[in-house]
C-alpha cells in the first residue's frame, strides 16, 4: 500500500497545525480534548500528544491523559488500498518544527548509547486500523519536513491492510519474530516490522530496531535519530483506541559499531558468477533487485559488483549492500553480513533511482573483476 507521510501537507496547513500547539500550550494535567486537525499538547513536560488528521475532512478528536491519549472521535473512512485518515500520536523529539520539551533529538546514530521506550496500548473490535510505532532518521539533524528513513513497528493489524513495499522475510528483535517489509512511499524510505498476532505492550530497544535498519544498507551511523512515536493509523472507526501508556529515552555518549565489511578478496582460479537483474520503472523512476550467485567451486570472501547504468538513471537509496555511482558506473559491495558466498550461494541486494528517459537495463556486470553470466 502507498502512504504519503505523516501530515504531509500544504505549508500552509502544516504552519496552522503549529500554531494550533502553540495556542493549546502547557502540560495536560486534567483531561484535554483536541479535534483540531494538527493540534497537540504536551504531557509530563515532556512528550507531546497530537491529534494529526491529515488523510481526511472528517472529524476526529483524541482525549489527552497524563499517560497517553484515546481516540474518541474517527468519523474518517478511507478504503484499504489507499492511505488511512490520520496517526494521532505520542512523540518524543521533534516532528514538522514542534519539538518535545527540552529533547535531545536529532542525536547522530554514532552517538547514542542506549535507546529505550515502552508503550502500552489498548485495542478495540469492527475497526480497521493498525498500532504503529515509529521511529524516524535522516542524514541532517532537521527539526522540519520530511525525515529519509521511517522504521515502522506494526504490534496489532486489523483489517485487510499492509505496509508499505513488499516482505523481504523475517528477523528476531526484542525477543520476537517480525515479518519485515520494505519500500517507499514516494517521499521517504519505509522499513516495517509486523507482528504476526497483537501486542499490547513492549517494552524494548529502539537502538535493535535500528541496528537492524542498518545492516540491510539503509542508513549509516552518521545519519540522525529525529523522533520516535507511537499511535494508531486508522483506515475506517477507531474511536476507543488508545495509548495507555508511553516512555522514551535516549542516551548519548555512545561509539559506532564497526560498519566496514571484511576485505573483498580476488576470486580463486575457476570461480564463476551469475547475476540476475530484475527491474521495475515508471515514468521518472524504477527499482532494481539484483541476486548474484557464485557458480563457482570456491567460497568468495566479500564480493564486489561493478556494471553501468544505461544514460538517465541515477541510483538515489539501497539496501543490503553499499551503492555508489560515479557518472554511469555502479559499485555495489557486500556489507558485514552477507559477504561470504559458497558455491552455489547467493546474495541479494536492491536499490531505488530517478529515471529519464526511457527505461533500459545494465548489460554486463563483474563479480570482484570477473565477468558474470545473466540469470
């Protein structure tokens, strides 16, 4: 399913949505109602709640606790192959220019060492919605716009909904197993994790989640933590969901990982490789999954792909390898994880760019200098 971003919208209406915080002001202490489209308060001096309708005219009002917040009013219905109504939401960090009170966020991945959260939710029946926590990144520490990367956490899905992109299989984070997507939603990358049965709360380490982002070539230890929320993403009802409980905390001080994959060595005598390049384009852009197998009789330790890109393509984001383009010329190479092929063995990796023009394929490709058969 393709999904515009959170609130993405006129600069207008996203100025009003700030506005509207600023008019609202303070820490809920009592109960507080919000049905402003983009209005929001703050709770324990230090998360802010907001209502956040920006897929639909029809109204909605959360009632903002001292804990988290309920969905009291969903009168939106937007069909199940598009985009749902709204993310009302809790957040920790900063989110179109509206900052939580006294937050260290952005803070460079490289310097975090530790990043804790917990949520509690509760769930309701005949609705169609998922429980989505998110966590956003991006290569500058921006306070405003739209963030590059959103790692989305899917703990209950109801209804005949699904994230974006595509399942590119499973991991095991925070002591359970996620069925992992990924894809674009046109304006930033999107990578989910889906529970295969509701969950009501967790408590966990976003820096897992993150990790894990990380190895599949999505980002690198420069980029930015920008904000974590968590809330719900409505599609048709809702009213009685709710965020009982939430908590974030970011520490820095931290030392990157290292990052760097083993050294490609040259392929033994009789080595040989095939790649097989399956694309998708449109008008002004495409994907690519490329598979490389070693159909050799030795083992490769750590594998560089190296091609050109037809006039008009230019690689923007990529995934379990590190992809770089110089003029028509694309390196791809292994990262920590995945540079070891047996014989017979494969790995994959994948990437998205900007197209003019009409839409070709690469020709010829060499594995660590050898020239690879087509699959």
């Amino acid at each position: 399913m393709k999904r515009p971003l959170r609130a993405l919208a006129t600069a207008g209406l996203l100025l009003s949505g700030s506005l509207v915080a600023v008019a609202l002001g303070g820490s809920a202490s009592a109960d507080t109602q919000i049905c402003e489209q983009y209005g929001s308060t703050v709770i324990q001096s230090r998360y802010v709640v907001q209502n956040n309708r920006w897929g639909t005219s029809a109204q909605q009002c959360i009632n903002v606790t001292g804990t988290g917040f309920e969905i009291t009013t969903q009168n939106g219905s937007n069909p199940t192959n598009g985009a749902p109504t709204a993310y009302p939401s809790v957040f920790f960090g900063c989110h179109y220019t509206n900052c939580s009170p006294g937050t260290n966020l952005p803070i460079q991945v490289s310097q975090i060492s530790s990043a804790t959260s917990s949520i509690s939710y509760r769930y309701v029946s005949g609705a169609t919605y998922n429980a989505s926590y998110d966590i956003w990144l991006d290569p500058t520490p921006r306070r405003d716009g739209v963030n590059q990367m959103e790692i989305m956490i899917w703990l209950n899905r109801q209804g005949s909904i699904q994230p974006i992109g595509s399942p590119v299989g499973t991991t095991t984070l925070a002591g359970r197993t996620w069925e992992v997507w990924r894809g674009s939603n046109g304006a930033n990358n999107v990578i989910s994790y889906v529970a295969p049965s509701p969950i009501p709360s967790l408590n966990f380490s976003v820096l897992d989640f993150i990790a894990d982002v990380r190895s599949r070539g999505a980002i690198t230890n420069s980029w930015y933590l920008t904000s974590i929320q968590a809330g719900f993403e409505p599609w048709q009802g809702g009213a009685g969901l709710a965020v009982t409980s939430f908590s974030a905390s970011v520490n820095g001080g931290g030392t990157p990982p290292p990052t760097d994959p083993p050294p490609t060595t040259p392929p033994p005598s009789g080595t040989g490789c095939a790649v097989k390049y399956t694309p998708n384009s449109w008008n002004n852009g495409f994907t690519a999954d490329v598979q490389v197998t070693n159909t050799g009789t030795s083992t490769v330790n750590g594998w560089t792909l190296t091609y050109s890109l037809p006039s008009g393509q230019q690689v923007t984001s990529a995934w379990n390898a590190t992809v770089s383009q110089s003029g028509s010329a694309v390196t791809a190479r292994n990262l920590g994880w995945n540079g070891t092929l047996a014989p017979g063995g494969t790995a994959s990796f994948g990437y998205q760019g900007t197209l003019s023009g009409a839409y070709s394929s690469p020709t010829s490709f060499a594995l660590n200098g050898v020239s690879c058969a087509r699959a």
